[in-house]
C-alpha cells in the first residue's frame, strides 16, 4: 500500500467512527457503539445516504428557523414548547443549527438539543400537511413521497433506531419503500 492509500483508509475509518459514535449518541440509549456500527454496516451506501440526506433536511429545517423564527416553521410549536417550560431564544436556534450542521449534536436534556430535534420534525410534518392540502393527492404523490422521505430521514439521523426498518433504506429486507426520487 502506498502513503496516500493508508491515509485515505485512515480518513476513512476516522469517519465511520464518527458517524457510528454520532448515531449512537442521537440514539438516546437504543443503539450501543456496536450497534451503531452493524446498522451502519448493514444498511452500506443506501443507509449512508438516507443519513446525508437526513442531515440536510435537518439543517433546511433549522435555517428556516433561524431565518423566519420559529412560528414560520409551525404556529404551534413555540405553545408546545411552552407548555413543557420551554422558552426557545434565537440563540438557542442559532445553536442547535451550529451543533447539527457541524454533526456534533449530543442530545442532552437541554433547550438546544429539543430545538434541533423538534423545529426539523415539525417543519417537514408541515410541509407534508401543506403538500396534501395542496390539491388533489395522485397529483402531488410525487411531493408528498419526497416530503415523506425527508421527514424519515431527518427522524433517522436525528434519533436513529426509533423507526422502522423495513422503510428505511439498506435496513430493510424486501424492495424499500422509501426513495429520494
């Protein structure tokens, strides 16, 4: 093996451990290390992917935030924060977008950590609500599907192993359901 070819493989184990140690982290104690690691193993590239993918719908979502507040991103989600003794400032959004945009959030029980989870689960269950008021559903199947993708996604880097399986892709055992399009 050359140099460059032992340094990349470094990189690139340095990574895997990364994002294993991250997902076991956001998992809030249903994945260990090792099981971080077989999932991530187990669901190869398209797994790899769906978590980009979540990652970017999460950073979306939190800049939406960041930019237009909290109330463009759901009207009611500032009441239910409240309603749980949470008051949410625009550094605390600020932040929550700098930790997860970084890849460096650690779910704690905290203002930060409940923003960076709940601002990106209510802003893509609004859009999926705004895609299906939209028109007529075989119209917008399309949009509605892409939403959806996202909103898993998100949930799946967010707090990983709290969904289901057989919809996420390279976990599940038959076809998939879901898909980027």
């Amino acid at each position: 093996m050359s140099e460059s070819t032992d340094l990349a493989a470094i990189v690139a184990a340095v990574q895997r451990d990364m994002v294993v140690t991250g997902l076991a982290a956001r998992s809030r104690g249903r994945l260990t290390h090792e099981a971080a690691l077989a999932r991530l193993e187990r669901g190869g590239d398209p797994y790899r992917q769906f978590l980009s993918d979540g990652h970017a719908a999460a950073v979306q979502a939190l800049e939406a935030a960041r930019q237009h507040g909290i109330d463009a991103v759901d009207k009611q989600l500032v009441h239910r924060f409240a309603e749980r003794g949470i008051t949410v400032s625009v550094p605390d959004v600020a932040q929550a977008l700098d930790l997860v945009r970084r890849q460096a959030l650690v779910p704690q029980d905290d203002v930060v950590s409940e923003v960076a989870y709940w601002v990106p689960d209510s802003y893509w269950t609004q859009r999926y609500n705004e895609a299906v008021a939209s028109g007529p559903r075989d119209k917008y199947a399309e949009t509605i599907e892409q939403v959806c993708y996202r909103r898993s996604a998100m949930k799946e880097w967010s707090a990983p192993g709290g969904g289901l399986d057989e919809w996420i892709p390279g976990l599940h055992s038959g076809s998939g359901r879901l898909s980027a399009r």
